[in-house]
C-alpha cells in the first residue's frame, strides 16, 4: 500500500467512504472522552454520543449496506458556526469525519467512524418574493410544507419526491424530480450559497463571488468542497393551476415491456408537459410494469397522449386531474425505513429500441429472488426538456443531453453480512445486475447520476463528471487542497 492516498486504500479495500483517515482514533480512552467534552463544550448545539436517544435515528445512513460503519458521535450543529468549529476540532484532533445532511446517500459517503457533522437541526426555510432562502438541514418535506402557502400556492423549487431527502445533497449533485422537464434541475434555480471551508471560514459562493465554487456546487456532488450551511434558490412560477396523474398497471413479461415501448411514445407526444417512469418489477407473480407520472393539461388531453398505453388494456388504469398541489402530494412518495439497496443508474440519449426493452424486461423475470427482495428497471424520464437548454459546461452538471436515466435497482432483506463492514451484495443478486446492467448499457452513454452514488462503478470520476472532471479537479485544488473533504467516489486534486 505504500505510496498510496489514502483514498486509493479505502477503495482497494472496498472500505466506501469515511470522510478523514478511517485507522480509528488511537488516543487513549480519557483523551478521548476530554476531547468530546470539548467539542460538546464549544458547540450552540448538540453533540450526540452512542447511548443517547437520538444517536441510532441521527447516526443509522439510509442504505443499511452501511449501517455497519457507526460514528463516535454526531455533531447537531446550530448553525454555520458550530459547523466551523466542528470543521476545525476535527482537524486539530485527527478525528475521521463526514458530512451528513438527510442521509440519504446511496453509499457511506456521510458516514464515518468518527465524527458525522450533521445540519438536520438547520433546517429553516423563508420565502421572500421568488427567493427562497434555506438552510443545509431542511429536506424536501420541508419544501413541501412551505411552498404551497409561503409561496402563495404559484411558486415552486423543484426537486425530487423523497421527503426525507436533503436538499444540500439534492442541490449539490443537480437534483431531478418530476418537475425537471419543464423546470429543470434544483441546481439550476440555485443563485448563492454559503460554506464552511477546510480552514473553516465561511465564505459565500455566486456568479458574482466565488463563480468557480458556485459552479462545482452545481453538479459537482456533496462532500467534495467544503460544508454548506445555506442556500438562496429563485423559484419558478407554475405554467399550469391544474394538471393530471396517471398510475397503469400492467401485469405479465410481455405485457410489461409493450408499456415500455408505449411508455416512450407517449412521452414523446407529451413532451415537456408529461413527466414520468416505467419501472418492470419481479414479484412473486411474475414481472408487473407500472408506468407513473403527471401530465400539465387536462384529464381529456392526458387521455389521449396516453392513447399507446391505453390501447395496450392495462390491468388497472388510474388518471386523475387535480389541483398542482394535489399532484405534487399525489407524487411524492411515501416515506419508507432504511433497507439493504444496490441501485446503478445509466444515462441514455435516445429512446430504448423495442428489443432493449424486451430484453431488459426478460433480465427482470429472472431475478432470482422474486417476492422476497426488490429486483427491477426503471427508466426514469425526469430529465431533458429544459434540462438540456442549459450548456453541458455552463455549471458542473454534465449530462444535458440525456433523454433518460435507467436505473438497475436491487435489494434484499439483510441477515446476509448485514452487521459486518464492508457488506457485500449477495452473490446471486450481483450476478443478475451484472446480467442486467449488460442489456442496459450498450443503449447509454456510459454516463451515470452523481446523486445516485454506486460503489461498483468503474470510471466513475468519468462516468458522474464527463468533460467537467479536469475543471473539478481545480476546484477542488482551490477549496480543498489537502482533501479533507473525502470518500471513495470524492472528487480527485489535480493528476490523481
Ligand atoms: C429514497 C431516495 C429517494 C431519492 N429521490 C431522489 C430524487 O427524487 N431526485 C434526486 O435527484 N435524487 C434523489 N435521491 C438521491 C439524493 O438526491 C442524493 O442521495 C442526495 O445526495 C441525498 O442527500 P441527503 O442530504 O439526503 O444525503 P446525505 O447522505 O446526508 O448527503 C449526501 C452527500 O452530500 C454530502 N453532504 C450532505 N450535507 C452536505 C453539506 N451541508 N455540505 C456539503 N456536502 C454535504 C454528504 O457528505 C454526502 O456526500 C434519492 C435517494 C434516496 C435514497
């Protein structure tokens, strides 16, 4: 291992991402505890430590793959301050730390052995006008619950449809959601943020202050620069005060992948205005397909850029016009506990031909635990649109030319390695997404979402950043030289 970063030894090692050093912290016991003690001393908020009743909520990362790598405390910060000094303590102390806001990254980029400094208790939000001003703890429930009244019912951040997703990370790796197609990406209504830096001073970020931070903020994915503790959003205005949601189901192999084909078709007749999925499904009784989404007209103008799919006699059929705010609650999706997930996402350029889609759909029927774990395909239709009227290189957010994400998603039900660090996906289920991720990718252009970071991934500096990694790599050198701000998949320093 000589001569290696420390970063290459956690990736040989298949060790994910925990923040600083991962060796433990070698002081003895009373050190240890002093050094706490002032930590918790010098902070407005909280430090929790393992024992205390928040600990397991605050501590346990949203994909129990990683659930087994827990910190020796968490940092509840107040405010940009406590962040600071947090930042600084963990420096002086050699702590190993991470940065978590909703903990909802895919892999253990938030999670550490150490130190988690944590925003979740940082979550006011205010609407002013078309600002939005928000700080790194609020998630999108919170959104969800200011918008339609602080933002006199017409104005909209848009974003994804988890509500406990955080909206630092969200922002920060470019943040889809049924909304993208017509209103682009979170990132692209950011117009300032502020940032606690690895010295731990706090500096603002804008076109006009700090341009090249604030351009890799915009894609370039959290944890990578610094500590974000606010955000200033402008919001949209609605094109629409009513629009249409539609849920089809369609039961069988061969019925499921003819939806994916109608799926596509439908959406091309739609265009911006209809946003949604096809996802194939294995379950006990064979493969299911649903296809979901939102259209921004009526239930009679819905019906018909749904002809295709409709013609196909799905086994249940739900369109519904609402009011934009229905919808949005209708879309947004249930909260649901943390679980044992592999999700791969691949960017395609063109619509799937009807054989891929075949193919993908047949993948699907043989996933080999059908019933008892998830196993399915989606493709995701939350990009293009006005996505891709901004320029690949005009923020760190490269893939605007994409039609859609295809994500390969796996889980299981845990009991297999689940307490031991690293876990390992379970051989027969990476077997059959290797079988999969293979139909898939001959159709992509090899790129792959940020915010749906995937440890198996190679190349994935490449794969995440395209011709936006060498500009990165500077920003990182500029913000981060001595790449404190690190995980498996963090952006690199110049020529490593
Ligand atoms: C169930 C689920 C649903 C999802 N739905 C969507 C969706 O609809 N649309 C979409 O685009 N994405 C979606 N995602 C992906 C999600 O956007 C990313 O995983 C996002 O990075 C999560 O942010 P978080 O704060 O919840 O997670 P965390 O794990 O807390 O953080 C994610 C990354 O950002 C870093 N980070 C956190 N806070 C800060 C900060 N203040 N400053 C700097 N870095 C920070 C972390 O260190 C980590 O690297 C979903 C993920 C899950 C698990």
């Amino acid at each position: 291992m000589l001569g290696m970063t420390r970063r290459e030894m956690l990736a040989a090692a298949g060790l994910g991402a925990v923040g600083l050093a991962t060796g433990g912290w070698a002081g003895p016991a009373r050190a240890e505890a002093s050094a706490w003690k002032d930590l918790s001393r010098r902070m407005r908020g909280r430090l929790v430590r393992p024992g205390s009743p928040r600990y397991a909520e605050l501590a346990t990362p949203r994909n129990l793959r990683f659930a087994a790598l827990m910190p020796r405390a968490v940092a509840l910060c107040a405010d940009a301050r406590d962040v600071s000094v947090a930042v600084r303590w963990a420096r002086k102390t050699g702590t190993p730390f991470a940065i978590r806001g909703g903990g909802h990254n895919y892999a253990s980029a938030s999670s550490s052995d150490g130190l988690i400094i944590c925003t979740r208790s940082m979550a006011s939000a205010s609407v002013d006008g078309h600002r939005l001003r928000a700080q790194a703890g609020v998630r999108n429930m919170d959104l969800a619950a200011l918008l339609p009244r602080g933002g006199r019912g017409r104005l909209l951040l848009p974003g994804g449809n988890c509500p406990n997703v955080g909206i630092v990370g969200l922002t920060l790796g470019g943040g889809i959601g049924p909304n993208a197609p017509w209103a682009g990406l979170t990132a692209d209504h950011l117009r300032e943020a502020t940032m606690v830096t690895a010295e731990g001073d706090i500096v603002t970020a804008s076109t006009r202050h700090n341009a090249d931070l604030f351009w890799g903020l915009r894609g370039g994915a959290g944890g990578n620069f610094g500590i974000v503790t606010d955000l200033v959003y402008d919001l949209v205005e609605l094109p629409v005060a009513r629009a249409t949601t539609f849920l089809l189901w369609f039961d069988g192999t061969d019925a499921a992948a003819d939806a994916g084909v109608a799926w596509q078709e439908s959406r091309r007749a739609g265009g911006r205005a209809i946003s949604g999925s096809w996802v194939a499904t294995s379950t006990a009784d064979g493969v299911r397909g649903r296809v979901r989404g939102q259209a921004l007209m009526t239930e009679d103008d819905a019906r018909s850029v749904l002809e295709p799919l409709l013609a196909l006699q799905p086994t249940s059929v739900e369109i519904v016009e609402r009011t934009f705010w229905e919808t949005y609650a209708w879309y947004t999706a249930p909260i649901t506990d943390p679980s044992f997930f592999w999700d791969r996402s691949l960017y395609v350029e063109r619509d799937l031909p009807s054989d891929a889609v075949g193919d993908i759909t047949d993948v699907v029927s043989r996933f080999p635990r059908p019933g008892s774990a998830g196993g399915a395909c989606q493709v995701l239709g939350w990009v293009g649109g006005a996505v891709n009227d901004v320029s690949p290189t005009a923020t760190s957010y490269v893939h605007r030319g994409a039609r859609s994400i295809v994500e390969v998603l796996s889980g299981w039900p845990g009991g297999e390695n689940s307490t031991r660090w690293p876990t390992r996906v379970p051989g027969d289920i990476r077997d059959w997404v290797d079988e999969l991720w293979a139909a898939v990718w001959p159709h992509s252009n090899g790129h792959s979402y940020q915010n749906f970071p995937d440890p198996g991934l190679q190349q994935w500096a490449w794969a995440y950043y395209g011709k936006n990694l060498d500009r990165l790599t500077h920003v990182k050198a500029t913000w981060d030289r001595g790449d404190i701000f690190t995980h498996a998949q963090g952006i690199p320093l110049p020529g490593k």
